[in-house]
C-alpha cells in the first residue's frame, strides 16, 4: 500500500513552494487526523501570515486555487481518487494562531 502520509507531505510541501512568492503567500502548510487507518480522514492546514493575507487570498479565489493544487498534486503522486473527496480544508492566519493560541497550531485547531 502507498504510504499516504508521505504522499501528503510532499503534495504541501511542493504547494507550499509554487506559492512562497505569490502575494500574498502562503507562509505554511500542515495536515491532522487519522491519514493511516482510512484514506481521507484528516483536515489539510494552509497558513497565511496575517488575517490581512487570507482575507486578501480568499477575495483573489487564491485559497480555492491552493486547495485544487493540494488535491491535483495529492492525485498525481498516488493518493486513491475515491477518498479525496473527504479530505477538509482550513486556511487560517498565523496571526490568529499567535493571538488565540500563543502561536500553537494544534492548540488552536482544537
């Protein structure tokens, strides 16, 4: 069986590239939940820098366009089309992490 996590890990990570120069960028990508037991099972995490940036990325369609680019290089590294479906997306500012949860992602998620 593919290792879906590693699947995931490099789909953010070459998002996260392709969009480190965009303005605004995106400043980091994470995922949580059961990616071992069922394929689909987890939320993917796209952080922008200030509340300013997502709002200004959101207005743009720039967070839709990071979600197809997710899930297409998601698709193409391996991971099983029927469970793509299921995967969440949040796209959350480090600004608000800072603010709410003295800067802990996974505090903040909860």
């Amino acid at each position: 069986m593919r290792n879906l996590k590693t699947i995931v890990h490099k789909s953010l990570s070459a998002v996260e590239k392709a969009y480190k120069n965009a303005k605004p960028s995106v400043s980091g990508t994470n995922f949580y939940g059961d990616d071992k037991k069922i394929a689909g099972h987890f939320a993917v995490v796209v952080l922008y820098k200030t509340d300013e940036d997502l709002k200004a990325a959101q207005s743009a369609g720039q967070t839709e366009a990071v979600k197809q680019s997710i899930l297409s290089e998601m698709l193409k590294r391996g991971y099983p089309e029927d469970a793509i479906r299921t995967i969440s997306f949040r796209f959350i500012s480090e600004q608000r992490v800072k603010e709410e949860a003295n800067g802990v992602l996974f505090t903040y998620l909860k």
